[in-house]
C-alpha cells in the first residue's frame, strides 16, 4: 500500500493538525473543518476520501476524532 497523501495527526489543544505531502497545513476541529480545509485546496468532493486510507492516514487517536485524549486517572 502506498502512503497517504493526508495526515490527521494526534489531536492538540489547538485542533488536529492537517499535513499534506508532508507540509503543514493547518488545524481543523471536525470532519466539516477538514472537508472545507481539503476543498480550499482544490479537492473535489474531500469527503469521499475521509475513510479511505490511500488519501488520508488517521494518527494518534480514532478517525473521525478531534478531541484530546482524556486523561484516565483513579483518584483512591
């Protein structure tokens, strides 16, 4: 299988950040976020490639996912 083109990466405070062949791009807070972002691009129609693993490659966390991990810690 070849490389995405697109990375979501682990989500951060500031959203999950997009890269392109391997350059930053920005931050988005959804799938309609990332939709628009990959549109603004030139990308028709990006959201037929969201689940597809050739275009996009999902890190750090679940697809579809743009919240920061929560942390699971046990207070006694």
């Amino acid at each position: 299988m070849k490389a995405a083109l697109i990375i979501a990466h682990r989500p951060t405070r500031e959203g999950r950040p997009i890269s392109v062949q391997g350059d930053a791009i920005g931050h988005v807070h959804s799938d309609a976020d990332l939709v628009k972002l990959l549109q603004q691009l030139g990308l028709i129609d990006p959201q037929q490639f969201l689940d597809d693993p050739e275009w996009i490659r999902w890190e750090g966390g679940h697809a579809h996912c743009y919240d920061l991990p929560r942390a699971s810690h046990e207070f006694a």
